[in-house]
C-alpha cells in the first residue's frame, strides 16, 4: 500500500462517518446498531491483525484486553457524570477512551513480555489464560459491580466516534505496514532466528505490536461499553477472544482490506441469518477448519507473502 | 486437620482426573508437537455418552451399578477412540506438513466445532449425569466424610495409567510410539508405520479422556456441552506443569494442579478457582519452560 492511499483510507472514513452520523436519527434503530457493531468489529479485527497478523504472535486474549478498555472508560465517565453533546461530554468520553487504551495496553506490555520466552501454541494458550484471569479479576471487583455488571454507562458512543476509531486506526496500520516497524514486525514473523540474526531486535517488536494491538482492543471496548451502557464480565470471556480471531483468519492473517471485509462480512453474516442463528457457532468453527484445509492464507487475501508465511513447508525440523 | 484431610483426598481425586486428561495431551505433543485443542471436547463427548447409555445398559444388565460402570467405560471408550482417531485423519493429517499455525488454529476451529455441535444436538441445558458408582462413604467421621466415589476414582485412574505404563514401555507398538516421538524420520526408515503409530496415539488419549469423563461426572454429576472446556485447558497446563511429553510429569502436574484448585476453592474463594491454574501456568513458562520433570529442547535453525 502507497503512503498517500493510507490518508485515503483515513479521509474516506471520517468523511463517511461524518455523513452517514448526519443521518442518525433517521436511522432504524437496528440497522443502526448492526453499523456500530461493524464498526467496533474492524477496529478489533485490525487491532488483533497486528499483533497475530503482521507479528505473527498468535494471541487468544483480545476480549481481556476489550475489557480492560470497556471498564476503564465506564469508570471515568460515570464518576465525572458525562451526559453528552456538550462540548465537556466529548472531551471526557475521547479522554476515557484513550486512558482505557492505555490501561490495555500497559497490560499489553504485561502479556508481551512473557511472550518473548514463548511461541505458538504456548503463546495461544498463555494469552488465553491472561484473558481469563482479567475476566476473573474484574469479576471479584465489587467497584466494577463484580459478576452482576456494570450499569449506568451513559450512551455517548455515535457512528462518528466508532467509524472515526476505526479509520483513525485504519489509517496507522497502514502506515504502520511500511514503517520500519512494520518491516520488523514482517521479519519477525517470517522467520524469527534469521531476523535476530541480522540484528532486528524481536523482542522490541513483539513488545511494541502487543502494545499497539491492545491500545485499539482498549478503544473498542470503551466505543463497547458506551454503546450498550451495560456491561458485565461474561460478555468479554474467551469466545469473545475467539471470534475476533475467527474474524482475522478469515480475512486472511496480515492482510489489510481482507480483515476488514471479514470484519463487515461476519457482522452482517449472522444478523441476515437470524433463522438459524443457533448454528452461529458451529459455522464460525466449520469455516476455521475449511479455511485452514484449503485457503489458509484467508478468503480474501491475496499477498504472496501471506501466502508463503503459511504455506511453507519446515525445511530443517 | 480434619477439613485439611478433606481437601487433600477432594484435591487428590480432582487431580487424579486432570492427571488422566493431561496424558491424552503429553502423548499427542510427543508424536506430533502441537496441542490437541479439541481433547477437552472428546472428554465432553465422552461424558454424554455416559448420559446417554448408562440408563440403557442399566435396564439391560438388570441394575448392576458396578457391572454397568465397567461397561459404560468401555463404550465410552470406543466411542471416544473413534471420534479421536477420525478427528486426526480428517482434520490434522492433511496438514502434517504445514506450519505449526495452521494446525493450531484447525485445532481450535474442531475445538469450537464440537463445543456448538454439542450444544445443537445434546442441548446447551445442564443435565444430571447417572450415578456409575455405589453411593455411600468408606470413612464417615465428624468431619472427615471419604466417599466411595472419590477412592472408585483415585482408583481406577490409577489402574488405568499402570495400564498406560505397560502399553508405552512393555509392548511392540509403545516401543514404535517412543521410537516416533523420538525422531519421525528414523523410526520410519526403521520400517515403523507412522500413521497406525499416530492413530494408536489418539486412541490412547481419547479413551483415557472419555474415562476421565465418567470419573469427573460421577463427582461432579452436571454436564453440559461446553464442560470439557475448562478442565481441558487445566490438564493442558498439568501437562506443561509436568514438563510436556512426559508421562509421569503429566500424572505429576495433575495431582498438582487438582490439589492446588481444591485448596483455593476452599480456603480462599471459589471463584479464583479457575483463575488460579493459569496464574501457575504463566508462573512455569517464565521460570521453567520445560516443566517440572522436562528437557531443554534446542531449537534447530
């Protein structure tokens, strides 16, 4: 991607976010819900693209750190009474949003310490338990209302707000992509010993995707909670983690456009399928084996180097 | 003393059923090195085939508890060896080549896959799991009540993992299955046939998870779609606890871990409980990547 389609990206959705929020009241309220939803989807698919895609870490944790997000702006917005549309209400709730993603993200740099000793299938499962004991804190919480939720969350979440996260993030990924960090996070993903071997610093790497994914999954969760205005700590366990996952696979791991359309795709995917909307689940899990037998390099992906990542057969082990 | 007492033979029974679960887990990592993410699912399923035909066999047998428990688990068994064993030709050896990723996010996608299709088919309603074991308690002092359960249980695991001992070390085909997990490549030049090797693997591990699962059900008597998820992931980390690929390190991380739930259930509060075996996990990455009684295994480049 060129340096100049990335303002593109940004432009195009904060001009769409713009319109498209003039509109809002004239909007039937559950179309208008499925749109946040797709919202805050591509903003956690993308903010998980970092750190499984281009960094290649395989983590199970993204609703922990959606939750660490959700709590910490909920808390700063309901101790300071925001109502809203007042020039103070915005201020506050970007303030909440961006302190819950720094909260995620200073336990970002918690899970992504132990992950520098760790990989694959170790790594999945530690993140997954990082997830869990957040979700099991938060739940021994009694300020955070503990396993009955968290109430009272004023409803400050807009289209402009959720699709401004969105292309604001949309917009540093892609920069990001080409940065050299970027090229860093790519290296060491594609081959860890031969990285470190020509003096990339992968634990710096790791460390900074980690952070960066978990400061967006931290957004989300704050754009989450001020949308729904309840929240509770069973809404952020580890089936959460895994559609989010499911949402970066499909769209292929690494690839920009791909992560966003599967994000779209599998918000509106179950709310057009309503009728069988019990089967939700287990075509999530059919679609993750048949992707991974046939297409691993996701549906819409289309980059060699994607394709080489995961189709690479282990030459010396 | 007497609650002390209580907990350890609670946690020992726990940990006796982790044990078991978590050497389906050690034996898989040894042959292919990936997580079997889907074994805590095969534990489910294992527990529902209990459901559905202990009132069966009972009927049939004419209401011989003990004669009913032994063949409900071997039914169970077989169904579970099946499941395992088709699970690994269907969704894992295609792959056997490819990236360890890819076969870790498969894993997971069967995982889910039998998680939700159990809960389309059995329903995600809790249900009561029939009693395979004679109630009553061996021990019933003022304090100290020691069922009959927990010692069928610590038992019977425990006969099945001297079992599992005689298999691996003193058999032909447990000397192919330490040969494979040893080095691939030489044990097939050796004229081994990998793939019956690996295929007895997971009918090993799947039998040993669907006895788990009836041991776990006779204790704790609900079950439901998603159970197998937790105690799966707790045996996984049992196996990592004992050092991955090692057999006794599996039955050893069980017990720990079994023991240590048990003591926080009662003792601080039970709703740290399923926090408390992550927190041990991430506590033995850090320190002791290789587990309790693992070896370092260099990284070839």
């Amino acid at each position: 991607m060129k340096r100049h389609q990335s303002k593109l990206y940004l432009l195009a959705g904060l001009a769409a976010a713009a319109i498209i929020s003039a509109f809002e009241s004239s909007m039937s309220p559950y179309y208008y819900q499925v749109a946040i939803y797709i919202g805050i989807n591509i903003v956690l698919a993308l903010s998980l693209n970092i750190i499984n895609g281009f960094a290649g870490q395989f983590s199970l944790g993204h609703a922990g750190f959606m939750a660490l997000g959700a709590y910490t702006s909920a808390v700063i917005t309901t101790s300071l009474g925001i109502e809203g549309s007042d020039i103070t209400g915005i201020l506050v709730f970007a303030l909440a949003l961006v302190c819950g993603g720094c909260i995620a993200s200073l336990f970002g740099l918690l899970v992504g310490v132990p992950s520098l000793r760790l990989k694959g299938d170790y790594l999945a499962i530690t993140t997954l338990g990082f997830g869990e004991i957040i979700r099991v804190i938060i739940q021994n919480l009694d300020f955070l209302g503990a396993a009955r939720g968290f109430t009272g969350i004023p409803k400050l979440s807009n289209f402009l707000w959720v699709f401004g996260a969105a292309g604001i993030l949309a917009y540093t990924v892609a920069n990001l992509i080409n940065s050299t960090y970027g090229k860093g996070f790519i290296a060491v993903r594609d081959d860890e010993v031969a990285a470190a071997s020509i003096g990339i610093n992968t634990t710096r790497y790791k460390v900074i995707a980690f952070v960066t994914g978990a400061f967006f999954a931290g957004i989300a969760g704050g754009l989450y909670a001020h949308f729904i205005t309840y929240i509770n700590p069973s809404q952020f366990g580890f089936l959460k983690s895994f559609e989010i996952v499911v949402m970066v696979v499909v769209g292929g791991m690494g690839s920009f456009t791909g992560v966003i359309l599967s994000a779209i795709l599998l918000t509106i995917l179950p709310e057009a399928l309503r009728g069988i909307a019990q089967y939700r689940m287990v075509m999530y899990a059919l679609l993750l084996v048949i992707i991974m037998l046939s297409r691993p390099q996701g549906l819409f992906a289309r980059g060699l180097r994607v394709k080489r990542y995961l189709k690479q057969t282990p030459a010396a082990t | 003393m007497s609650e002390f007492l209580q907990q350890v033979v609670n946690g020992i029974s726990l940990g006796s059923v982790y044990a078991l679960i978590a050497l389906g887990y050690t034996m898989i990592y040894g042959i292919l090195r990936f997580i079997n993410f889907a074994h805590g699912d095969v534990f489910m399923i294992g527990a529902f085939v209990g459901y559905y035909t202990a009132p069966v066999i009972s009927r049939a047998l004419g209401g011989s508890v003990v004669l009913t428990g032994i063949v409900v688990l071997i039914i169970a068994m077989t169904v579970c060896s099946l499941l395992g064993v088709t699970i690994e030709k269907a969704a894992y050896r295609p792959l056997r080549s490819r990236p360890k990723l890819t076969v870790l996010i498969t894993a997971i996608g069967v995982s889910l896959f039998l998680e939700f299709g159990g809960q389309l088919i059995f329903g995600p309603d809790p249900k009561l799991f029939p009693s395979l074991i004679p109630s009553g308690a061996v021990v019933n002092s003022q304090n100290l009540i020691i069922n009959v359960n927990s010692i069928v249980v610590i038992v019977t695991a425990l006969l099945l993992m001297l079992l599992l001992r005689v298999i691996v070390y003193n058999t032909k085909i447990g000397t192919a299955m330490r040969a494979v997990s040893y080095d691939h490549r030489a044990a097939s030049l050796m004229g081994i046939n990998i793939d019956t090797v690996i295929s007895f693997t997971f009918v090993l591990g799947s039998s040993l998870a669907a006895a788990a699962a009836l041991l776990y059900g006779s204790v704790y008597p609900s079950i439901n779609p998603l159970m197998g998820i937790f105690p799966g992931l707790k045996a996984f980390i049992a196996a990592v606890l004992g050092g991955i690929g090692n057999l006794v390190g599996a039955a050893l991380g069980g017990l720990i871990i079994g023991l240590t739930e048990t003591f926080v259930t009662g003792y601080l509060s039970p709703t740290y409980r399923d926090a408390i075996s992550f927190a041990i996990l991430i506590l033995i990455l850090l320190f002791k990547p290789t587990g309790l009684l693992g070896h370092h295994e260099a990284e070839k480049v």
